[in-house]
C-alpha cells in the first residue's frame, strides 16, 4: 500500500451542487486536471429515478445547475477570455443536447428554475470599460476589490431572469443594488442587498422581487440585520438572522417570524447556520440551508461536526448529527441529499431518509490503496481550564519508541473550527513521517458565541490555548520530539503562526500562509472596515485605536523573532492582501532569520481549498520542504 502524496491531488475527486427535481437528481463533481494541471475536470451528473446516473457534461468551466420541467436539466459555463455564458439544455430521457444559448457580455451562472421556461441567472454586472483598455482605472467607493473578483469598483452583484421563449436576458435589479444573497421558493423570489453609492453597508436589507412591477418591495431596511437564511412555511415568511448587537458581526443568529414589516422572535440559536468546519477539498460548494415538506432544514456546526436540524416555523429539531462536513443539500420524495465529508475522504454524495445513511456516489476508490492516517482524539484541559479535545494524526510508518517531529495546525476564521474531515495536506504531512496535531482554540465557532467572541483579545487567550494544547500533545504523545515542532495556518491560522514565532522559541520552523501583519495594513482587506474594527472592537479614529491595533499585530514583536519561516501568499488574495506577507518576510530577513516567500500569480485567498491545481501542488511542496529542511 502506497503512502498518498502531494500528487494525489490529482486524483481526488469531490462532488457537490446537489439538485433535485420532479423524479431527477443532478449534481457536480470535480477533479484536478494532471494533463492541464491549471484546470480541473467539471463534470455535471443527472440520476432519474430508475437509471443508474450517467455524465451529462465534461467541462474545464465550473459549471451552474438548474433542473427544469419535462426532463430538462439546464447548465452554465463562463468563458472568462470573451467574456460570454454559455446556456445548455439537456434532454435528459434523450441523453441529447438540445440547445446551446451564448449571452455575449456577461459572465453569469444559471442558478434556479422558476417554471415556464424561466431561469434565473447571477454574477456581476459588467465594468464600463475594460481594466486593460486604459494604464490606469478609478477608484471612488468601498469595497474597490473583491477576494474571488479582483477589482469591483463600480460594479454590483446582480440577478438576471432568462426567458427561454423568447430568447431574451433581463437584469432584475438597480444599477447602484448589490445582491448578497438570494432564495427562490414558492413563487417567492426573496433578495438580500442594499443599494449604495460611497459604501457599502454590512447588514443588508431583505427584498422580494416582484415579477408584476419588476422592482424590489423592501421587506426589512438595510442597517438592521444580518440575514442567514429565509424560508416559506405554510405561507408563512421566517428570518435567520442576527442584529449582531451582543457578539459582533459573527454573531450567531435567531429565528424570527416576519410579519407587519417587523421580525418577531420564535426561537433563540447560539450556533451558526452553515457548515464552517475547514478542510482543504472544498471545490464544489452548494446550499447548506432548503426548504421540504414545510420545514427549513439547515446545516450548523456543533463543536466539532455538522448537524442538520429543522425548523418548523415554531421548534429546532435534530435531522442528523454527521461526523465530518456537509456542504451541500437537496430534497427529494422525503428524503434528504447531501454532500458531505468524512475522516477519510472527500465530499461525497447521501442520502439520508427514516435513520438510515446511504452513500450514492463513491469517487475515490484509489484511496483504498493508500495509506490514511487516522485522528485519534486528545482531550485535555485549555488556558481556562475547560475541557476541550483536539486531534492527534499519527506518522503513517509510526513505531513506538521512535522520535519523530511535529506540526501543529492552525485553522482560520477565526470563527471557523476543526473537525473529523479529510484533510490532504495533513495526510501529505503524516506520510511523510510527522505527527500532526490540531484543536479548536478560543474564537473558534460551534461552541456558542461567548467562546467565538475574541474580540479585542486577538494573540491572548486564544495563543495561550495553544500553548496549553501542545503541552497536553508532548504530555501524552512521548514520541512527539519537543525539538523538532513546527507550526502553521493560513488566514487568521497565519495570523496567529506570526504571533506564535513572535511569542516563543519552542518551533524551530514556522509556515505563514495568507497571513496578517497588522492590523492597520489590513484595513484595506475586501471585508477590513468592517471586519477589522468589529474583531479589534475599536477603530483607527478612535484615541486608543492606533495603539490597540499595533498591540495585536504580529509585526509589533519581531525582535522577538528567530524562527526560520516560509511565507506563502496569492497576488490576488484580497482578503488578506499580499502586503501583509512582504510585511513579515522584509522584517524577518532584515534581521536575518531565514526566511523565503512563494508568490502565487492569478490566484486568490482560497489557493489552498479550490485554487489551480498545480499551485495547490505547489505550495504543499514548498510546506512539505520547508519543514523536513529544518525538522529532520
């Protein structure tokens, strides 16, 4: 049995984007491309009941996906290079293609069905003008950049309505109105946004589109709450959302019903809605939030794991509690679809009816030939005495009594959390001989927003976690060799693998992905105003805002710096913006800590989860390289 590598990555195959529909399931699946290792294979799936399920499409665009009447499925791609969407429907009892519509102009992706040979398509409204076409462009609003978009001055997230029929495209919403989120049910087209001219407001206002007027009704004004999730029950309209008044812009939401222009409180919820658990095979993506038979069924993230509950319009029941992510969801004849993953492999399709799991689809049987390290539980006391548990992967060749070096992981958010999901980098690290170990410090979610909440607190309590979980790890795990420890995250992960060499001398190597150096640099991240002010709970025009800001910032304790350390950062993360990684590497090697950075050109904030392949393969080189130089 082989050892799996950083090569496997092009074996690896998720799937995702389930879609149910009048007897027909349809999904997508996706895969790295080891001919064109900058693409992946995108495939789209259709199952009718009876069939056994046969490949619609292979495509080297990530496609949307819409099931219509008459056994019609309907999917997009977008040819970036002209600027065009392709519109495809396929006969699905003919196995043929139908039709083929190019809408010249606009990068959008089919996303619902609305009957009568209707769909509804979204993306972003076209720039004025090329940003190549002239050597400068304007800038005169916030946000100006987007992490996955790159420049967005000027422009708005919009929805389209395609009628078929008539062959005609028809953008639904204002010019200045930017879409954040949107839920077709019933007839109900609902739309979370705002219009603005300067800046963008963080909690948008809720809409329903109305097709007789073709304008938005306002529902509920913009400036009041963060919306989750909406749902029609018994004609009746409930509101996930949260004022975020207590805890913050992550603030867990509540479950409201509207009525009178007002959200009256039903329920009260302290977990998110959505699945946060990370793990680094998150390609295809979906809906983690539906509506069947007249409940709302949702995705949260508890501790460590994903459960899916239902809300019945008065009370929050327990659907299925599921030892790892799910990602994506669909109903179908009672029963639930889902894609999810487990310890030990990627997203794949279920199903889930009357107790009972079934898995549908089995894309990676090669794994059944490589060697997978499992996670076994540490449990242990944090910083504040609570008990808590991480997770401990053993090298895969492990012998007792050996010595073998290190790694702890770090997730990021840092309202996001670990849990019993495949995770290849850590796999690619325990085959390699390390121990890798990895915990839900302070401020991660799923234990409720008291213990997400870090506000103002960045670098204390939750580094002190840390600190606590490495000792129970050296404690209990005698063979891991306290000498040879290295340490590494991206996001708010890189954030605090800067603040950890900056704090302590204990690992000798360090790897600082998308990371921060300080804060006040990171305001001109796509989400910083917001974000920024809200985590360090004060703001640069405040008196102590200035010394706050550098209080929590990495680059403050570089003096204290001497571990060797890799910085890995994307040219178009405009999340953490690559400043921040220059940063910390100019510091580092003024002083003269060795130290490297790989810049990766074209991509973005989410490289290590969905980004080209073979950069993905790339970097877990470089992490993979770094560590066995100056750890074994």
């Amino acid at each position: 049995m082989d050892g799996l590598t950083v090569n496997d990555l092009y074996n690896l195959t998720n799937t995702g984007n389930v879609r149910a529909q009048n007897g027909v399931r349809a999904w997508v699946s996706a895969q790295a491309n080891a001919h064109q290792p900058d693409t992946y294979s995108w495939r789209v799936w259709a199952q009718p009941d009876g069939q056994a399920a046969f490949v619609v499409s292979n495509t080297a665009q990530q496609p949307g996906l819409a099931l219509a009447e008459d056994d019609q499925l309907v999917y997009s791609t977008v040819d970036k290079d002209k600027k065009q969407t392709r519109l495809y429907s396929y006969d699905l009892q003919a196995h043929a293609l139908q039709s083929t519509v190019n809408l010249a102009g606009h990068q959008l992706r089919v996303v619902e069905y609305l009957g009568e040979n209707r769909f509804l398509l979204s993306g972003r409204t076209p720039r004025k003008e090329a940003l190549d076409a002239e050597p400068w462009h304007e800038v005169n609003e916030v946000p100006y950049w987007s992490n996955d978009e790159g420049v967005v001055n000027a422009t708005r997230r919009h929805l389209w309505l395609f009628d078929g029929d008539h062959q005609q495209l028809t953008d639904l919403l204002p010019a200045d109105f930017d879409c954040m989120n949107y839920w077709w049910q019933d007839g109900h087209l609902l739309v979370n946004g705002a219009s603005y001219q300067d800046v963008r407001p963080f909690k948008d206002g809720l809409y329903e589109y109305d097709f007789d007027q073709q304008k938005l009704v306002e529902l509920v004004a913009p400036g009041k709450y963060r919306v989750d999730t909406v749902a029609w029950l018994k004609g009746q309209l409930y509101v996930v959302a949260s004022n975020c008044k207590v805890f913050g812009m992550g603030e867990n939401p509540n479950f409201y019903r509207y009525s009178g222009q007002t959200l009256h409180l039903v329920a009260k919820w302290d977990h998110n809605v959505g699945n946060i658990l990370v793990n680094d095979m998150t390609v295809v993506g979906g809906r983690t939030a539906l509506v069947g038979d007249d409940q709302l069924y949702f995705c949260s993230t508890v501790v460590d794991h994903t459960e899916v509950h239902c809300f019945d319009g008065q009370h929050l029941t327990l659907a299925f509690s599921w030892a790892g992510g799910v990602n994506s969801l669909a109903f179908q004849d009672h029963q639930l679809l889902f894609a999810a993953t487990t310890a030990t492999e990627p997203q794949q399709l279920y199903s889930f009816h009357a107790g009972d799991f079934k898995q549908l689809t089995a894309e990676n049987q090669f794994l059944k030939q490589r060697k997978v390290a499992k996670m076994h539980e540490v449990s242990y006391n944090d910083s504040t005495g609570r008990e808590c548990h991480g997770w401990v992967l053993y090298p895969v060749n492990y012998e007792k009594g050996q010595q073998y070096p290190g790694v702890l992981e770090v997730h990021g958010g840092p309202r996001a959390a670990y849990g019993t999901s495949f995770f290849h980098e850590m796999q690619v690290l325990a085959n390699a001989g390390y121990f890798v170990f990895l915990t839900n410090l302070h401020g991660s979610e799923g234990q409720g927003d008291e213990y997400a909440d870090l506000r103002g607190r960045y670098g204390q309590v939750d580094y002190d976690d840390l600190m606590t979980f490495v000792d129970a790890v050296l404690q209990q795990y005698p063979d891991v060799d306290p000498e040879r420890l290295g340490v590494t995250g991206g996001s708010y992960g890189g954030f605090m693998t800067n603040w950890v060499v900056g704090h302590t001398h204990r690992f000798k190597a360090a790897v600082s992905e998308r990371s921060i150096a300080t804060w006040s640099s990171m305001m001109i991240s796509d989400i910083g105003p917001e974000f920024v002010t809200d985590q360090m709970a004060t703001s640069l025009t405040q008196a102590d805002g200035m010394k706050a800001f550098w209080q929590h910032s990495p680059l403050a304790y570089v003096n204290n710096m001497q571990t060797p350390t890799l910085f890995l950062h994307s040219d178009h993360d405009f999340r953490c913006p690559i400043p921040e990684g220059y940063q910390m590497f100019q510091a580092l090697k003024l002083k003269g800590v060795p130290t490297r950075m790989v810049v990766f050109h074209g991509s973005n904030h989410d490289l290590s989860r969905d980004g080209r392949p073979d950069q993905r393969a790339k970097r877990l080189n470089e992490v993979l390289a770094w560590f066995n130089h100056y750890l074994k």
